[in-house]
C-alpha cells in the first residue's frame, strides 16, 4: 500500500468534502475522560540491628535498580569556619579506600552500568547509585567500600579542592545561582543554614582532619537510611543490605531540630555585581515555614497562582503584558527546621525598577485580593496533574522516597498530597497569603553594575555585595553613603 | 446529514479497507505496541503502561534540517518555532497552556532527520493533547507577522548561543568538512543571511510538503485503553487530508578516502582545541552496531579509555568528548578535545592516534568490553524507561531503516560483539584516510 500515493487515493475519494466546513469537535477542546486512580507504590521500611533504616518500593519490570543512602547530616552540621566540609566529605567517599583506588572505584561502578552522584543540601548529604538489575550484591559492596573504609587520602583531597574550587566559579557564572545564594545568606543571616551559601575560597580551608572528624561524627547507620528501588522486596533487601553493612557501627547521637529563623521584615534591597552580564536578575523572597505543616498545601497551590508556570500571574504580568522579562516564576523550597519562597526574574536592564515593582504589586495583590475560582482550580490541577510526573523515573521516585523519609514527611506528602490539594480553598489561600507574604521581602538584583546601577537609582538604600557576600558599600538614592 | 459529513463518510466508507494494523508481541521485549496506518498515511504506535495515569503522545515529522534546500537553511527549527504560535482553533501559545495547565509538560525538539513534538499529560487528557496536534498539523496560522516573529526568534538563538558556546562556529565548519553533503553537513541553527531570506512562503511550502500526516508518526504510550485510543485517533486525524508524496531523499555519494586536515581561527576559543571525526559504517549496519560499544569503550562512563589515556594519566587534554553521532543515513565519529596549546594538540592527536592503532592490531579485554556493553545497555534501557521516553524511541525507530520489527533484537545485536569485530571494524574505520582534522586557534 505504502507505494500508492496517499494524495492521489484521497484527491479523488474526498471530493465529497471539497467545501467542507471543519468538523464541529475541532472547534474546542474535548472534555476530559475520568482520572485513572493513581496508584503509588507501596514502600516497606524496617531498621536493621545497627540502627539503619532501610525502605524498599518494589516496581518489578524496571530493568534498573536505584539505590539512595542518606545521611542526616547536611552543610548545616559544618562547623562554623568550615562551610563546604559536608560537601567535601560526601565527595571524598567516592575517591578510593586503603585498597581500591578511585579509579577502580569508577571502573567498577561502569561496569555495572552504574550512574553515581552525590548532593548536599542544609539538612542531609545523599548518594545515589543507579545501576542495572542483576548487580544488586556489586552495588552494596562497593556503598560498604565508600562508607566503610574511605581512604581520605591527601592526593586526592587536592585532586577535589581544585575540581570543586574550579565547579563554583563555574557556577558563579549563572546569575541566578549567584542571587539565590546572596538572597539566602541575607536571610539565613546568622543560622546554621548560611553555611551552604558558600563561596570557592572557603575550600583551600579544609583538611584531612576536619573531612575524617565529620566522616566519623556523622556517618553512622543510626543516622542513615537506605531506599532501593526496582525489581526486589524488602526481604531480600534486608539480607543483602545486613550482609554488606552489618558491620557499620552506631554511635549515639543526637539530632536536635535547629531553631526557626526570623522572617525579613524591613526594605532590603542588595545588588551583585556581575561584569558583562547582558540581563538584570532579580531574586526576592522571604522565610516560610519549615517542612511537614499544613500550611504547605495552600501555599502551594497559591504558588502556583502567583509564579509556577508561564501562565501565572507573574509571568503573564511581567513577560506577556509589560514585556519587561524574559521569564519569571517563583518557587517554594522547604527544609527541615525553615522554609523560603522566592521569586526569580530575568529582565532588560532598563525596566529592573519596574520589574521590583510590578514584582512587589503582585505580592501585595495575592494579599488582599482572594484568589479567583479559576486561577484556583487551574493551579489545583496542574499541582494534581503533575505530581505522578514527579516519581516518574525510577530514581526519582528513589529520590522522593529518601526525602519523605528524611523529613519524616509521612502519607500527606504521598498518598494523601492529592487529597490534601484538592480540599484548599481560597480562604486557605488568602489566610496563608496573610501570614507569610504580608512581611517585607528581600530583593536581591544580580547584574552588571556599570549598567545597572544608573537604572537602580530610585532605590531609597541599595546594598552592595561582592561574590563572597561581602558588603562592598552601600548607595543612598544612588550616591555611595 | 450536512454536507460536510456526506463527503467525509462517503470517503471513510471507500477508504475503510486500506488502512492497516499490526499488533506486536515478542517475547523478551520490555513492552507491546500495536501499530496501524490511517488512510491518510498516517503511522500510528501504541503502547500501555499503566504504571501510572500518565500518557505521552509524540508526534515525529520527517521534516528536520537535513531536507532543506542551499539558501533556505533554519526553515525546519522555524516551523518548530512556529508550531507553537497558533493554529485555526488554538490561541498563540495555547497549545503550552493547555498541556501546562493540567499538569503536562509540552515540548518540542529538531534534529537534522526527524522534528518532534511531545508532550506528558494525566491519562484522561488525552483527547486534549490529540486535538491539540490534530489543530496544528491540519491548520497551522502561518501568516508574514508570525513568520517574522519566529525568524526574530531564531537569529536571537543564534547570536546567544554563538555568543555563549566558544566553539560552536568551529563545530559547524567541522560538521561542513565530515559529512560528504551540504544536506548532512549543514547546521540545524540556519545560517543567518538564509533566514533574514525566509519568505513566508517558504515556510507554507516546508509546512505543505513535510507536516503532512503521509510524513508523519504519531506514538502514544501511557495509562491507555487501545480501542479508546483508536478510536479518539481516527476522530481527530482520519480527516486530516494526507499531503504529496515528499521529495526523494537521495543518500549522499561516499566521499574520497583521504585525511583531510585544517585550521579554524575562533576568536571566543579560550584555549586551544581540536575536531577529530571519522566517516564510519552506515546507520544499522552491521559494524554500526560494533562501532557503537567501541563509542562507550571509549568515550562513555568515568573510567572511559580516552579520558583516563588522555586526561587523567597523560594530561594532554583539558576535556575530551566523544562518539558516534548519526544524521539519517549516514553516521560518523566526533572528538572533541580542549588542550592548553598547539603543542599539547599535535601530542594528543599522536596519542590518540596510538590508541587507534592498538585497536586494530590487538584486541580489548573482555573486561573492557563487557564494561562498555554495561554502560551502552544502561543508557539504552533508560531509553525506554518512562512512557515518554518508549514514544520518543518508537517514534525515531519506526523511521529507522531497520523499523519497529526488528527492535527485540536490537539490543541483543549489540550485546554480541566481540572483541575480534571491535578490532576488524576499527582497522575498517578508525584509519587516516577516513579522518576528518580541524585544529581550532585562538585568534
């Protein structure tokens, strides 16, 4: 059939609808079918002897397994004079032991079609190891290797100071990296969670001493979790993970909750400077609340109204009808003992002023006004809608479990976020819009300062920080005071 | 009965018989798909996974860079573009809003042979999404204003990304060099005086000729029921009218085998570099499929060869990168490597020059081989991990020349390489007279 031709057949057969109208059900979108249930997999956790937890989402026909390893301890627990040292010693367990090099570490972790990675956030430091089912025992042993018997050594403490110092001036490149972190060092001012927000020349300070003082403080079983994911139950995790880890010993320890930081409360204004950078970014926000509250759900769903997607109201203000940005959201990013929202725009340097205060309008209107009905089940919807997509590879769904047990999150965050979703409302909306948004944000603009800071003028007191976070001077309407 | 449906039944009703329909199990495979043709010519795949209520819908357009004409580059990352900005039912940008607001995440990419359009949605949106791409594949608004926006948008692209990628102007005049045509050879990006050149009607010429459904392939994997997909399928394209049969694409004639070796000036390179590339086996050949682990031997995974040889024991190379990269029917190997200067170049091209020539005098460890078969079954199992990803697979195979039947042994294809082919193939393909240089200096 494939050699006739398709326009000839239909040419000579739809002469009938030569002077067709288009079909009517073209005309709209079609109303949706029924949800399908969404059925989440089932997590078993149990703890081992040594005071490890392990948790296990069985998903039979993946052909991969993942396996996370969460210690709760994360850039918060670094010693005041040493921020980045959970960062360093998460990334040195990975660079060899006594006897296994890292290179062969590395072959190894090929060889089973292994992704490895870590991450370090305020509350935990986690490693991932994606790897192909069927090398399940390979995979343990060499986690045991890394968390067992991490050599440390001064070769390669070297090798990672110059990689890290060169990642993060790599990283200063971005200026929204660059006004995030200057946004959370103002807030965080003087709590524990300002250590992660750290700059390159803050790693030539650390030692052998300090990563093997950490390693042995914090990385202990009683202080760990384990999730795997993929074709296995938690039986045969359990023997397998005793037979590699059976041997960690625990120690006791506490983990007390950090004390919840003061949100801003008075016009801040801080600028970065950042040569050559062609756009203005702007970061504001301000503190929220820590993980696990109730108050969550509608905030969440107001986010969404506000700045989740290009058809919230930011970027429909700011992009769409003042063409002011290129692109402006916000986000809710929560941790363990303080949460934060922040809004982040990209826009032309001339409208930066503008841009504050269409920015600062829209928080204030989220603030009087309640949320209408269909901004609120649109935002309801895409929240809905969206999470599956969020578990939808297996080691995101690793992930998200790791995380739901480190936050000790239970079912509201899991099998009941739908729920929880849909019953807000708007009155919840604007109750949580009342308590947490009505307090003064603080904006930070990223940018060239040769350009930008003629556009900034108006500012009654404008902060100026260099990369490090340091106070440069500050401008009083434009004028170094 | 109107008459617009008199004409459209009369026409299913003589039509019903030529569509057709094949359904697909193999034993061994991850997952079935069944697969029919619309009598349009339309390709449709099918697949379920009802992991989660999710369906991924792809729409796979043999319409990418590699058919068009000298003078008329960037039309098919233009109609990309313009896909989005409207067509007879659907608002400017609606078809983003639509998908965003129930939770889906839309998209689109071109490559040099096929441009996709793809979307994830919560299963019972997927009547919406079939509209949706029914709406653009049957009516796209391209009208002077929307054309001019779109080319706007696309000289913007490029002046960011030349500005941003050091060596992206030396990339493109490599890729000029390597592949045998100006079809192959030329960037999907266009080249600026072409699209300052576009006419509108030339964008409704590439629209009529390739966003035809006779061109097309339309996959959805996901939380489906096959009779409901089918169905709601056949509503929305059936009627599309199909276009006429698209050009003859005819395959390039193989270069001369000579080492062809030359200089680029770039004035954004930071430090000293090199494109080395080589002409290899065609797509789906048989030392294709060898060629493709000698790829992850050498360039994929923390401890590949010419990273370790390279970076890490030699330190000739600042970076290197590497592998196989395949425009329709034609496929080639690219490195890349960022050295400190012009010395450390000539020494690392000697270097990987012995590499090449212990490959095709002895052969890899079985160690190595099965290290590099690991990795290459990772990265193709995550291919078809989540039903995104399935669609997106189905859609590039079901035009490959292999097809969708031959894709359980696939995988087992490659899995049986040994280490005397790597070595035959690499003394076929890995040699001078098959090697493409272009030393990047900074200016």
């Amino acid at each position: 059939m494939k050699k006739v031709s398709w326009f000839c057949i239909w040419a000579l057969l739809s002469l009938g609808s030569a002077l067709a109208q288009q079909e009517r059900f073209r005309k709209s979108p079609p109303i949706p079918d029924p949800l399908p249930r969404l059925e989440l997999p089932k997590i078993e956790s149990m703890r081992l002897m040594n005071g490890l937890t392990l948790a296990v989402a069985s998903r039979p026909d993946q052909p991969f397994i993942s396996l996370e390893l969460v210690i709760l301890a994360g850039e918060s627990q670094s010693p005041k004079r040493l921020p980045g040292l959970a960062s360093f010693t998460a990334e040195m367990l990975s660079r060899g032991t006594p006897l296994v090099s890292a290179s062969t570490l590395e072959e190894r972790i090929d060889a089973i079609g292994g992704d490895f990675s870590t991450t370090t956030t305020p509350d935990f430091s986690r490693f991932s190891l994606h790897f192909l089912d069927g090398f399940l025992d390979q995979a343990l042993e060499m986690l045991s290797l890394m968390v067992l018997q991490p050599d440390f050594s001064d070769r390669e403490i070297v090798a990672l100071k110059r990689t890290q110092f060169y990642d993060l001036r790599q990283r200063q490149r971005d200026p929204e990296f660059v006004g995030r972190r200057q946004l959370l060092r103002v807030l965080f001012k003087e709590h524990p969670y300002r250590q992660s927000f750290y700059s390159e020349d803050v790693i030539k300070n650390l030692t052998r001493k300090d990563v093997q003082a950490f390693y042995e403080l914090y990385y202990r079983p009683n202080n760990a979790l384990i999730v795997l994911a993929g074709n296995l139950d938690l039986a045969i995790a359990a023997r397998r993970v005793s037979h590699f880890l059976n041997i960690w010993p625990k120690k006791d320890m506490e983990r007390p909750l950090l004390p919840s930081p003061q949100a801003n409360a008075e016009d801040r204004f801080c600028f970065v400077d950042l040569p050559q950078a062609k756009e203005a970014t702007l970061v504001i926000g301000n503190l929220i609340f820590p993980l696990a509250e109730p108050d969550y759900f509608p905030l969440a769903v107001l986010n969404q109204v506000l700045g989740g997607t290009p058809f919230s109201r930011l970027f429909m203000n700011l992009r769409e009808a003042r063409e002011y940005a290129y692109s402006a959201f916000s986000r809710l990013e929560l941790f363990r003992s303080c949460g934060y929202y922040a809004i982040t725009a990209a826009v032309i340097p001339s409208a930066s002023s503008a841009s504050i205060r269409e920015i600062l309008r829209e928080l204030d209107r989220i603030t009087r006004d309640k949320v209408s009905n269909f901004e609120l089940e649109q935002a309801k919807s895409y929240l809905i809608g969206h999470f599956p997509l969020r578990i939808g590879r297996l080691d995101e769904l690793g992930r998200s479990i790791s995380e739901l047990l480190a936050f000790s999150l239970g079912d509201a965050m899991w099998s009941r976020f739908n729920d929880n979703i849909t019953l807000v409302d708007a009155d919840r909306i604007f109750e949580v819009a009342q308590r947490y948004l009505l307090r003064k944000p603080v904006v930070v603009i990223v940018g060239d300062k040769d350009v930008l800071l003629d556009y900034l003028r108006d500012l009654d007191r404008l902060e100026v920080y260099d990369l490090k976070g340091v106070l440069l001077y500050t401008l009083i309407k434009g004028v170094e005071g | 009965m109107p008459k617009t449906y008199v004409g459209m039944w009369l026409s299913l009703f003589f039509l019903a018989g030529l569509g057709t329909s094949a359904a697909q199990e193999e034993p061994g495979f991850p997952f079935s798909w069944s697969r029919f043709t619309l009598n349009n010519g339309l390709e449709v795949i099918l697949s379920e996974d009802d992991t989660l209520p999710l369906v991924s819908v792809v729409l796979a357009y043999q319409a990418g860079s590699i058919y068009e004409q000298p003078g008329k580059t960037g039309l098919a990352f233009l109609l990309e573009n313009m896909m989005f900005m409207g067509s007879l039912n659907v608002g400017p940008m609606q078809h983003i809003g639509y998908v965003s607001r129930v939770g889906g995440e839309p998209n689109a990419s071109t490559t040099e042979d096929i441009t996709y359009f793809y979307q994830t949605v919560p299963a019972n949106q997927l009547a919406l999404v079939l509209w949706l791409e029914s709406d653009r594949m049957k009516s796209l608004e391209i009208d002077p204003a929307n054309a001019e926006r779109a080319k706007q948008s696309l000289l913007d692209e490029i002046s960011q990304r030349k500005a941003a990628e050091p060596y992206l102007d030396s990339l493109l005049a490599f890729d000029q060099l390597l592949y045998p045509d100006f079809a192959h050879g030329h960037s999907i990006l266009g080249r600026e005086e072409d699209i300052l050149g576009l006419e509108v009607e030339d964008v409704r010429a590439f629209y009529a000729t390739y966003y035809v459904p006779n061109n097309t392939a339309l996959v959805v994997v996901g939380n489906i029921d096959l009779a409901r997909t089918r169905e709601l399928v056949e509503k929305y394209f059936e009627t599309i009218p199909p276009g006429r049969k698209a050009p003859l694409f005819l395959p390039p004639r193989p270069p001369d085998k000579r080492e062809v070796v030359q200089a680029f000036q770039d004035s954004l390179a930071p430090s000293s570099a090199f494109h080395l590339g080589f002409r290899i086996a065609a797509p789906y050949s048989r030392d294709y499929y060898v060629l493709a682990i000698l790829d992850y031997l050498l360039f994929k995974g923390k401890s590949a060869r010419l990273y370790r040889k390279l970076v890490k024991k030699e330190g000739l190379a600042l970076y290197i990168a590497g592998g196989i990269e395949k425009r329709k029917d034609v496929a080639v190997m690219k490195i890349f490597a960022v050295n400190n200067n012009q010395t450390m170049v000539e020494l690392c091209q000697k270097s990987i020059a012995s590499e090449f020539s212990k490959l095709r005098t002895s052969d890899v460890s079985s160690e190595e081989l099965a290290k590099a078969k690991s990795l290459f079954k990772r990265d193709y199992v995550n291919r078809i991990a989540t039903p995104l990803e399935r669609a997106m697979f189905l859609a590039e195979m079901v035009f490959s020349p292999v097809g969708l039947n031959a894709l359980p042994d696939q995988l087992p294809k490659y899995m049986r390489i040994t280490p005397y082919e790597v070595r035959m193939a690499a003394g076929r393909y890995l040699i001078p007279e098959s090697s493409v240089i272009l030393n990047v200096k900074m200016k």
